[in-house]
C-alpha cells in the first residue's frame, strides 16, 4: 500500500530544518522519515514540548513533537551563550515556545502548500494539558534533523485520522474545478437613514459607557535591550531608562497616553498628581 502521506511530512521535515537552521545560524538537514501507527493517546511529557497547529483552509490538525533537552542547546545556539544544555529558566521557555511555533507554523504552511490550501490563519501554540491534542488514531512520522557537529535532534509529527482523511489517497487533487452555480442580481429595497435624536440633559450617549473599567498605567520609562541582555539579567542588574529624574511620568489608559504627572505619596501609597493633560507626543 502506497504511503501518500510522506511526501507531505517530508516537506515538512525540510520546512522544519530550514527554519531551525535560520534561527540557529547554521545548516541543518532532515533525514528521511519513519511511519508509525498509534492507536493511543498523545500524552503531555516533561522532556518533550509539543505544539498543535491548526490549518483553518483544511480544517485539520497536526502535533509536533520536540525534545526539550535540545531545545535547550538550540536557544543557546541561537542566543551564542555555550552551555550544557541544562534545565530551562523562564526566559529560554519563552525562547522556546516561541521558536517551536515558528517551525510548527512554517511546517503548518508546507503541508497547506502540498495539500492545495491556503496558509492564511495557520497557527501554532504549545499545549500545556492533553486536552489540546486531536483525538487517535494518529499516523506517526519521525525524523532526525542534523545541524552538524555531531548535533542531531528528533521531530515527530502526528496526524490524526481527520487529516489522514483529508490528505490521503481519497482526497481531492488540489487541481480540481468545482461548479459555481452563476450568482444572480439583488434587489434592496429603497431605505432612509435613520435621524440622529439628541440626549436629553444629563442623559448623553457617553452615560452608557461611563461603567466600563479602563486599566491606567504610569510609566516611569522606556529604554531598548538586546534578546542577549534580557537573558544575562540577574538579582541586582541596573539598566538606564530614557528619562531624567526630573521629568513627569506619562500616564496611559489603555495603551494610550492621555496624561502626564509627578510621584507623591498618598497614606502610604504612591499616587501621580496630574500636571498635563492630553500631551503632545515628542516626534523624532
């Protein structure tokens, strides 16, 4: 029996190896991949991090399943800080999630491309319980992915039996015309703009609204670091913000500066006093 569904899994193979090899500053190859069938559950494991990606044009899903002890080599690869591939802190788990989306999403739009769909909405998100994982059976794909120096990593990808459906020997070439039956002109009916009443005193449009909570920020300061910065940040790291001591703090609502203030202490509390209101925001 024909395995039609390789081709596709090779390509995404090749999408994953040219994307990590991006991000690692390195060639990196994909080997040829291996079938297994699984009628059980994909469980969420401490040494493995795994992503779903969902393809909305086809309507189907996919795991992919990386080895969290490389990752870990990755990020440092990535990031040029050598280390033994140990234990993730917080900051290289983000590193991780969102590289494995990355290369699940390039992986998401191969199989898109080689199924005749569209790559539009695709997205990849990592699952934190084994709710997230489409149902068995799954139809199994392993490859190794070689970035060189003796550095080799294990990607599997599992496709569950929708998607088997969908890209198997049973689904339509992409290259298929389907009728369209000829639409037909629409005729509206001839309508007038509603007239604009104005509110009664004290009963503005704006009283609607005058219950909905907003989050107001105030920020002392900005400034711009590297990805290598961040990381190396420990207890008692300074960094230097972009204003003077002697400045007032901006004040947001919702993401948009509204105000500006100085600090004081209110029963034991800092507080901002307003000192301008609606600011003309520096241009440089």
């Amino acid at each position: 029996m024909s395995d039609s569904l390789r081709p596709i899994a090779d390509a995404m193979f090749n999408s994953a190896a040219t994307v990590l090899g991006t991000l690692a500053g390195r060639s990196v190859a994909a080997g040829k991949s291996a079938r297994t069938k699984s009628e059980s559950s994909i469980r969420v494991e401490a040494e493995v991090v795994a992503t779903v990606t969902r393809i909305p044009a086809a309507d189907l899903a996919f795991v992919a399943r990386y080895r969290k002890r490389d990752l870990a080599r990755i990020v440092e690869l990535m990031l040029g800080t050598p280390g033994d591939g140990g234990e993730l802190d917080a900051m290289q788990l983000s590193i991780v999630a969102e590289t494995v989306a990355q290369i699940s999403s390039a992986m998401g739009e191969a199989l898109a491309g080689g199924s005749g769909h569209t790559a539009v909405g695709i997205e990849s998100t990592v699952a934190a319980d084994a709710a997230a994982f489409p149902a068995p059976p799954f139809a199994t794909y392993a490859a190794e992915l070689d970035l060189g120096d003796g550095f080799t990593t294990n990607l599997t990808l599992d496709f569950d039996v929708l998607a088997q459906h969908r890209l198997g020997p049973q689904a339509q070439p992409a290259a298929a015309v389907r009728h369209v039956e000829e639409g037909q002109p629409v005729t509206f009916a001839s309508m007038q703009p509603t007239p604009v009443r104005t509110a009664a005193p004290g009963h503005a449009n704006l009283d609607l609204v005058h219950d909905v909570p907003l989050e107001i920020s105030a920020v002392l300061g900005q400034t711009e670091l590297s990805l290598r910065e961040v990381v190396s940040m420990t207890t008692g790291s300074v960094f230097e913000l972009d204003k003077l001591s002697t400045e007032p703090i901006d004040l947001y609502v919702n993401n948009i500066l509204i105000a500006r203030g100085e600090v004081v202490v209110v029963d034991d509390k800092f507080a901002v006093k307003i000192s301008e209101l609606n600011p003309v925001v520096d241009k440089v």
